[in-house]
C-alpha cells in the first residue's frame, strides 16, 4: 500500500458541498487502515440507510458532508487499502453487524453506568464494537486490538475517547482470560428466554419469539446460528454469453479458488472464499457469470423457462431471475422485466446487454398493481418474486436484521396479496403464476397462498414435484429450502395453473 493516494475532497461542513479537483493527501499512518475504513463504513450503514452488500465494491466514498468529515479525519479511503486489509474490513463490518445485539450487552455491562452506554457518542461506540468483535470473535491478539482501537479513538475524537477504549477493551480482555464474560440466564418463560436467547445469538427478540412459535426452540437457535456463520456465495455460469460451467471451473482453478460443484443445478457452482479474486479476474464485470444463490435459481427451474414462450417478471429488479430465465430461452422466446425502480431496472437492462441476453429481455417501468389496467396482454408464464422481509437471506445480508420491524409483517403481507391479485390477471388460460419469495416466514408463503386460492377459484396448485428434488418438496407441493437442512439461503415458491 503506498503512502499516498488520490481522492476527490468535499469541503464546507456546514453547507452543500463543494467538489474540488482530487489532489493528493497523506495517509494517517498512526492508525490501523482497515479498522479506520471498518470504523466509517458501519457508521454509514447504521447511521447513513446503507446496505453492507453493496459496499464491497472497491473505491466507494462517502457521499455526504458527515461521514466525509469522517473519512478525512481517519485519512483513508477503501481506495487505499490492499487485498488483505479489503478482506479484513468485510470480516469485521460483516461481523461486527450480525453481533452488534450481543456485542452492546457486554460493552453495557462493562461500562460503570448505564448512561455511559446510551449517551456514547456514535463514531466511539463503533470502535468499542470493533475491538470486542476483535477479541472476543475473531482472537486478534490483545494487545494489537487494544493499542490500534485506542489509537484510533484518539485519532478520530479525542485523547479522553482513546483512554475510555483502553479501560473498556483491558476489563473485558481480563473477563475472556478468566472465561468470567457475562451472559443472560435462559430461563423463564417464553418472553425471558427469547429476550436471552436474542442477546446470545445477537437477533432481534421478536424474530426469535416468532421462530421459537413456528419452529420451536432448538431449531430456532439452529437458524440463528446459521445466520451469524461465514455466507458462502454460488456462482453461475452465463450460458447467454456461452460460458459453461466447465470454463467456469477452469477459470477458478487457476485463480486458485476452491470451489465445489452444486449438487443442484448444473449451471451452478458454490464458493466459500475467493470472491475478490473472482472480481478482480474481471469474471463479473465481463458478464461470464453471476452471483447467484441456489435458492434462486430453483426458482427459475421451477418456472421451467422453455424456448419460444412469453414470461413477465413481475418484480424482475435487480435482476437475477429475470437474466437466468433468458437465458434458457437460447434466444426464441421474450421475458418482459417490470419493476417500480427505474434506477435499478436500468442497472438490469445495462446487464442484460452486458451478458448478450438484451434481445429477450425488455424492461418496463411500472407499478404492478396498475399495470394490468393499461395492459391487455397476457403471457405463457407469470413470476411473481414478491417484496418480503428476507428472513430467509439473513446469513448473507446481516444488516437486514436490525432493519426489519414486526410491525413490517402486516404491511408486507397485504402487499404480497394485492401483488397477487394484481399479477393473477397477467396469465393466459392454462399459464402458470409462479409465486416466491425469499423468507421462510409461513405467514408470507403458505398462507398467501392458500388467501389466493381462496380469492381465485380459476387457479389450483401444481405440485413442483417435477422441477426440484424431493428434499425441497413440502407436503403441500411446494418448493422450500431450509437454510439449517439444506444449507442455502431460505425460500419459498408455488406453481399455480389457471384453469380459465
């Protein structure tokens, strides 16, 4: 890494910014790289509606007056870091966000007063977050968490914030030695033990009261478990560009990827580490393949994409979905992709041409609970990927956890049914609708379902038997991965028919 790098500066805090030509400045060299640029990004995503997925790309700044005084007082940039510190960053954001609940109970109960903790000032409190991860979850040695975290608080706040860093990080490097580290009791009722259980597996309390209901307890903290575990990632291969799943494989081996074969799809290949190897080759950016999970691409076999025939996509952005069922068209046939996000369906459409898939794929900006009334025309099969709370990808999106609300449910749930009802008018008579989504809540799968049924006496259910293996087969005929049995992203899918 070199001591100076190239970046574009914001200036007048208090006001709009003001863009100056990029100049260069020195790194701080005082503090640790990767932990400064750890620090700035979970403030982004807590404080400034960020998702950690989409802040893994490398050279993304700060786009606002705040978080770029932030990144100017620590002096780096993501732009600045080598491979190792990059991989170092997405250990820690990635786990410091999946423990962040049970990394505050033990910052709490080390601090003398509670109002310590409720009136830490933000940029500190990530820090403090940071080394705990560090030691307690990742067993950095002590004394590099302890000096670079001080240093670090020191650099970015204030020589009182790097002693309170140093007193916190030493009383619980003395707790993890003598295994004296706090923990809540699982006893009590169902509320105590869901409120303990919460802390200790670092979950909301009210998604593990409503697993220990559907799920019971044990599975429940099997789930959780799950989530909090390293996410492997499921390459696919583009077959639209021609790239098969051989050459995929050729290009892993010599990048010195492991790599294991999917059990499920042919197309489909299953990383556990490598993936900024994979980027930096230039097999995303060159449209040779996709990151895909599993889970969805049972999906598409489940819609049974087949040349010549007219899908729609329904709520196609950003995208996955809509690019593996064309390209299983080999060219005959049309999947029109609508969505109500103009910017990521142009995100889509720039892929699609970008993957030789753009002459049968077409976009259409719309809302779908409108669309049908401006829309006469009717398709040969209907995918509905419907809005959910993602309970099923929490492995991978560890910040999706703290941005679900119980109170979402409800409102996702009346959503899903007008989307439904909405999509149901799009099928030809004897089309299927293919209804899925990403959770493994039964109120968002199962239920809508059956809610649809009742409401549309013209569809029945055809079991997806025929399209998937029998350990993704519910009694019911539907198709559902279980992230605990078959270690893959949570989802849910149903074939329905029209009989008129």
């Amino acid at each position: 890494m070199s001591k100076s790098a190239t970046t574009t500066n914001f200036v007048c805090i208090g006001g709009p910014p003001v863009h100056q030509e990029p100049k260069t400045h020195k790194l701080n060299l005082d503090i640790s790289p990767h932990r400064a640029v750890s620090a700035v990004r979970l403030m982004r995503i807590e404080f400034g509606g960020a998702f950690a997925d989409l802040l893994n790309e490398k050279g993304k700044g700060s786009g606002d007056n705040e978080m770029g005084y932030v990144e100017r007082t620590l002096g780096f940039c993501t732009r600045d870091l080598d491979d190792r510190d990059l991989r170092l960053v997405t250990d820690i954001v990635g786990g410091t966000i999946r423990w962040r609940k049970y990394l505050d109970y033990l910052i709490l109960s080390l601090c003398h007063d509670p109002n310590t903790f409720s009136h830490m000032e933000p940029l500190l409190l990530q820090i403090l977050r940071i080394g705990f991860y560090e030691i307690v979850k990742m067993k950095v040695p002590s004394y590099a968490v302890v000096d670079e975290n001080v240093q670090l608080a020191k650099v970015s706040l204030r020589p009182g914030a790097g002693n309170m860093v140093n007193g916190i990080l030493r009383k619980l490097i003395l707790l993890k030695e003598t295994n004296s580290l706090p923990s809540p009791q699982v006893e009590g009722d169902d509320r105590a033990q869901a409120r303990a259980l919460a802390i200790l597996h670092s979950h909301p309390v009210w998604m593990v009261r409503r697993w220990m209901k559907y799920l019971g307890c044990e599975e429940a903290i099997k789930l959780m478990m799950w989530n909090n575990s390293d996410p492997s990632f499921s390459l696919r291969a583009n077959r639209g560009k021609g790239f098969t799943r051989s050459e995929l494989v050729s290009r892993l081996e010599t990048l010195k990827v492991p790599y294991e074969l999917s059990p499920h799809l042919d197309n489909f290949v299953r990383i556990q580490t490598g993936m900024q190897s994979v980027i930096q080759d230039g097999l995303l950016k060159e449209g040779l393949c996709s990151v895909q999970d599993e889970s969805a691409g049972l999906v598409v076999s489940i819609v049974d994409p087949q040349p010549g025939e007219t899908i729609i996509d329904c709520c196609a952005a950003p995208g996955g979905k809509t690019l593996f069922m064309a390209a299983c068209l080999s060219g005959q046939g049309m999947v029109t992709a609508i969505d109500i996000n103009k910017g990521r369906l142009r995100i889509l459409k720039e892929t699609a041409k970008l993957q030789q898939l753009d002459d049968v794929i077409t976009t259409v900006h719309a809302d779908l609970r409108t669309f049908p009334e401006d829309n006469c025309v009717t398709y040969d099969k209907v995918l509905l990927d419907a809005p959910c709370s993602g309970l099923g990808v929490l492995s991978k999106r560890a910040d999706l956890r703290w941005n679900r609300k119980s109170e979402d449910m409800e409102e996702l749930k009346s959503l899903q049914d007008e989307l439904l009802d909405s999509a149901s008018t799009l099928v030809k008579a004897g089309g299927v609708l293919i209804y899925s989504t990403c959770s493994i809540d039964p109120e968002e799968n199962e239920e809508r379902v059956a809610a649809f049924i009742l409401r549309h006496q013209e569809y029945s259910i055809d079991s997806v038997e025929r399209y998937v293996s029998a350990e993704f087969l519910t009694e019911e005929g539907y198709y559902f991965s279980s992230p605990v049995k078959n270690s893959l992203d949570g989802a849910f899918a149903a074939r329905l028919i029209r009989h008129a």
